[in-house]
C-alpha cells in the first residue's frame, strides 16, 4: 500500500468521522392531539409566488379555528394576490412599498406580525406544504420548548436539477447543527414563536437588513436568553426550494451560503470542511484508481464508503436517495462553484439578487454564543 493510499484512508476516515459528529440526530416532530392554546397567527410572506402559494393555502383549509392566516403580497406580478383573495378565510395585506434599509422577506413578514392577533406566531413560507397534523404539530413542540421553534422542511425533488440541492441541504444542517442539542439557530421556512418573546427581542424589525434573516433572528433569540429548537426534515412538512427554475436556485444558494458559513462556530465549521475534504478524497482516489495511478480497489472502496454516508445523510434532507449520492463528484463542483460565487457576491461585492431585487448584504447580526451547538 503506497503512502499517498494511505494518507488517503485517514483523510477519509477523519473526514467521515467529523462528518457524522457535526451533523448529529436531526430532531422530528412529536405528534400531538392538544389543540392551540389561544389564537394562533400564521404569517405568510409572498413574492411572484403563484406556483406554491395555492398549494399551501389548500393545505391550512382543515386547520384549527384559533388559527388565523395572513398573506402579506410583497408587490408580486404574477397570480399571486388574485389566488390568494379566493380564499375568502384568510387574509390578504398588501405590503407598503419597501423601505430603505429593508429586505423584502423581513418588510412582509413584519408588516403580518403588525397585524396579528395571535399569541403566537408562526412564519410559513409559501413553497411550503402541511400534511394534515403538522402544523398542530409544530405548536405543540413550541408549547413544550417556547422561544423560537423552527423547521427545515423535507426536501421534495419534481424536476431533476432540483436534485443539485442534495449537498447544499447537508451542510446546511451541519453548518446550523441542527442535530446539536443546543441549536443556536432557525431555518426560515416555518417559524414559531410567541409574540411576547419576538417583539421582546425586536422581532424582524431588528433583523431588517439581513438576507439571512432566520439566522440573524435566532442570534437574537440566544443573546437573550431565550431557546432555540430545530426540527429538520420532517416529511409531513415538505417543500420544494427552488421550483422556478436553475436560475432560481443559483441565486438562492448565491444568496444564502457564504453568509451561513461566515456565522458558523470554528470548531464546527472546521469539521464541516474536512467532511468535504474526505468527500473530494474519495472522488479523487476512485479517479486515480480507474486511471491506473493507484490499486483499483483501494480507490474503489474509498468512493464507496463516502458515498454510503452521503446516501444516508441525503436521505435524511429530502427525497434524494443512492442515485443522487453516486453523482457525488458533480455535486461537489456544483458546491464549490456556487461557494465560490457566493463568497465573492457576498463578502466582495456585496449585493446578491433575489426575485427579481437586488439586495445590499450587511453585517450579519452577531452573538455572544459561539460555542453553543
């Protein structure tokens, strides 16, 4: 065995170690048969949203009498609003124009929680859809921990480019460490919180400037004391994340990732880079091996091991399974690209694009927590 063979091995071995440890057992969501203690608001922003918004508003027809429903319309241009006003239990706001120094998301979802009668509030994006139970769900896990419960939602995959989410959810998760005990963060698709916690900490006033708002938001939460709990992927709450296209889910990783790593603790985000490291190792050993430069089989087993563990963990995200972890080299250049134009948007250039506006990146909000998660 040569020692390139060998550096290899522990490279891989290391990096799948670190892997498993950063990303943890990802919480579910405890059934519940407790209706909402008092009345519930949920908050839905929504932007050029007519592939989604109906979907999920069929969805909350069943849903607790003490559940009322805001759609706040962020100036769309397409059907939004009129689908929308077909539905003659919710709620539609217009959204005023947007004012300096706001992100959309943040304008639409503080414009809701102005309007809300709740006690509680939950912030529901429009891709998201609700099997019957889950929302109650969601409340119930946020009567049991309070503060801010959040939930990233089971991946679903209709058109093959949607499948070049899978490592981006991954790392995602291991990145917020959402399988910690102690997550120190939030994903922005569904939000629950009291009132009385949010406006205490500012609510999406303070976070207003942010594009990564759900992050900036549970920093929040932290730096005052209040907990934190993640529920990931839970597959009665599903979405598809970017279903308008390649163009939609280059911008919104472009938009969000280097941003996420930048708020990353060290020590998690040390692990999470040597987790792809052994990931590129194993692309490389099998490369090699097929090539002649390295015994085949060494090569060969090395791939294989990286891409059970990637098998496993995607399946954890969404509907991604072992097809999707065998095209693991191109959803490492695909990571890798997109990191690097994230980080130039983002850090360099300071705009990223986003439905149609371009957004200026500030500072994120910082904590006091590094080490929690």
């Amino acid at each position: 065995m040569t020692t390139t063979t060998v550096v290899r091995i522990a490279v891989c071995l290391l990096g799948m170690t670190a892997g498993s440890w950063v990303f943890g057992r990802p919480r579910r969501l405890s059934r519940t048969r407790n209706r909402p203690d008092g009345t519930v608001t949920l908050v839905i922003p929504a932007r050029d949203e007519e592939l989604s918004i109906g979907r999920l508003l069929h969805d909350l027809r069943d849903r607790d009498p003490d559940v009322e429903v805001i759609v706040v319309d962020d100036h769309s241009t397409d059907a939004t609003r009129s689908i929308v006003a077909e539905h003659t239990d919710v709620i539609l706001l217009d959204a005023p124009d947007l004012p300096e120094g706001w992100t959309g998301k943040c304008w639409a979802c503080h414009q809701g929680a102005e309007a809300a009668r709740g006690a509680t509030l939950a912030f529901v994006d429009a891709d998201v859809r609700l099997e019957p139970g889950a929302l109650r769900d969601v409340l119930g896990q946020h009567r049991r921990t309070g503060g801010l419960v959040s939930v990233q939602p089971w991946h679903a995959v209709d058109r093959p480019y949607e499948r070049l989410s899978a490592l981006f959810n991954v790392v995602a998760l291991m990145g917020a460490g959402a399988g910690s005990a102690r997550p120190c963060t939030a994903f922005g698709p569904v939000m629950v919180t009291d009132a009385a916690g949010y406006r205490a900490v500012g609510g999406h006033r303070a976070v207003r400037d942010q594009v990564v708002e759900d992050l900036a938001l549970a920093r929040l939460y932290c730096n005052a004391g209040l907990p934190t709990a993640v529920v990931s992927c839970d597959p009665r709450i599903t979405y598809r994340m970017y279903p308008a296209g390649v163009r939609q889910l280059v911008d919104g990783w472009t938009k969000n990732f280097a941003i996420g790593a930048g708020a990353v603790p060290k020590r998690r985000l040390a692990a999470v880079v040597a987790w792809t490291a052994a990931l590129g190792t194993g692309c490389i050993a099998l490369l090699d091996g097929v090539l002649g430069r390295q015994p085949l089989s060494a090569g060969v087993v090395l791939y294989v091991a990286v891409v059970v563990q990637v098998a496993a963990m995607f399946r954890r995200c969404g509907r991604f399974g072992l097809w999707d972890a065998l095209l693991l080299p191109v959803h490492l250049v695909l990571f890798v690209t997109l990191f690097s134009r994230s980080v130039w948007r983002t850090m360099f250039r300071r705009r990223v694009t986003w439905r149609g506006r371009e957004i200026r990146v500030a500072p994120i909000v910082g904590v006091r927590e590094q080490g929690r998660g």
